[in-house]
C-alpha cells in the first residue's frame, strides 16, 4: 500500500470518526483488513442514512415513473418532467407545480420527484396541504409553532399535495405563506393542485396573502399543466371488466358442467 492510498484510508478513517483505529493506526495501516472494515462502515452508514431519509419523507406507497403511462394524459410534458428527475432544478431552488384534474397522476409524478432526490442523498418531505396546514395549526404556542415551521421548511424537498381540494381559513393562509416564504430562493417545493391560480381565491376566502404566495410560487417555478381524464378511474373500470370476465367464464363452466351432469 503506497503513502497516497494510506493517507487516503486515514482520511476516510477520521470522516467515519472510528477513533479506537485512528488511536492505533500505526500498528494497523498495513493490514489487509482495513481497507475492507473501512468499505462496511461506509456502505452501512450510507444504508441506513438512506432509509432514515426514506423513512422521514413519509412517501409511502407509489407507481414507478418507469410503470406511468405517458398514452393515457391528452397533454403532459413527458421531457420536462423527466428532466425533473435529473434534480437540476434543486441547484437553483426552482418550484415545481402540477397542475391537473384528480386522478391525472400529479402525486404520483411528485412522489417519484421526492424519491429520487431521497435516492441521491438529498432529504425530502410528502404532505398534503390538509394534513401540514392542521399540523401547523394545532400548535398554538411560539416555540412549538416555530419547531413546526422549521420541521417544513428544512428538508431540501417539500411536496405539498392536493392543494385545492378543501378551502381553508385566513390564517392557515397566513402559515401556507410563512413556509413559502421560508424556503423562496433556498429550496425546492412542489405543489399539485386541482385549480388554476385564477381560482386560488376559492381555496383561501378573503385570505390577503393570496396574490403575494401565488407572486412567490410562480416567481421561480416550472409550471407543468396535465390534460387527463382519472386514471384511477380508467384502472378501475378495467379491474370491473376482469372481474365481470371471471365472473362469466365461471358462469359458462358451471352450465356446462350442469348440462354433462344433466346428460348422464
């Protein structure tokens, strides 16, 4: 082993903080073991680093970008979204909004956004509107609310879902607005919604910071419209007419076994 590749191991060594052989490296820096115990530690911490972030971001389950099917959209810009799972946008802090009617596959497109960026060592957090903006609301005292707002605005990626399918008060509003504002021009935020921006005075009644948070979101942001009636609705009328398929094909083999039955 060359001075280079012994240094080198000693600066892995000092990143991994494993001072029991740091204190002894002089009597182990030689031995074929090393190197190996070096390369567990990492891919070990590196595992479990990566199914702590998986495990916070709260994705849950989702379809594979690989299994969406780009046919079934009338409009969707298949590039541009594919270019999102390169992460270029984080660089330079760029929202991503996905607008569309339900069922046009917005979470799914933004859940794979997330897990990618988890994959390449970046922190990511999935919540809808509703269930961040009850949250945020249900902690009335400062210190709790600010630990709260910190807890939204910290991970590299924060996708709100459904924006648009409830309406809420002026000072959810007010919160909504506080973790935009947070993370304008530091991080990214990808919002789905069912509505246009013309109708976000629908969501938000009265709400004055209604133009100022359209103002941030849109300021630095891809805005991708999907064209698409529910896919949800399209699976389950094909899982309806399997079943009435079985269904039939069970009926037809009971009759013909009535009818051999009845013969003999």
């Amino acid at each position: 082993m060359n001075a280079m590749t012994t240094d080198m191991m000693m600066q892995r060594v000092k990143a991994l903080k494993l001072h029991g052989l740091l204190a002894h490296w002089d009597e182990t820096r030689h031995q074929d073991w090393v190197a190996q115990l070096l390369q567990w530690e990492e891919d070990e911490r590196s595992q479990r680093s990566l199914d702590g972030r998986l495990k916070s971001a709260r994705i849950g389950r989702f379809k594979p970008l690989a299994d969406f099917d780009w046919d079934w959209p009338k409009k969707c810009d298949r590039v541009a979204i594919e270019e999102f799972m390169q992460l270029t946008f984080l660089k330079e802090a760029v929202n991503v909004i996905l607008c569309g009617p339900n069922g046009a596959g917005k979470s799914t497109i933004a859940k794979n956004i997330a897990y990618q960026a988890i994959i390449h060592g970046h922190t990511a957090l999935f919540t809808t509107a509703g269930d961040m903006l009850k949250d945020l609301a249900s902690h009335d005292g400062d210190i709790a609310l600010q630990r709260k707002l910190k807890y939204y605005t910290k991970p590299t990626i924060l996708v709100i879902d459904e924006v648009g399918y409830l309406s809420y008060s002026n000072r959810l509003a007010d919160l909504l607005f506080e973790i935009i504002s947070r993370r304008y021009h530091e991080k990214s935020t990808v919002i789905t919604t069912n509505k246009a921006f013309t109708e976000w005075r629908d969501i938000f009644p009265n709400a004055a910071c209604v133009v100022s948070l359209i103002d941030r979101l849109v300021h630095r942001s891809e805005i991708i419209n999907i064209e698409a009636d529910s896919y949800r609705l399209k699976e389950a009328k094909e899982e309806s007419a399997k079943r009435k398929a079985a269904r039939e094909a069970k009926k037809s083999k009971l009759i013909s076994k009535s009818d051999e039955e009845a013969k003999c």
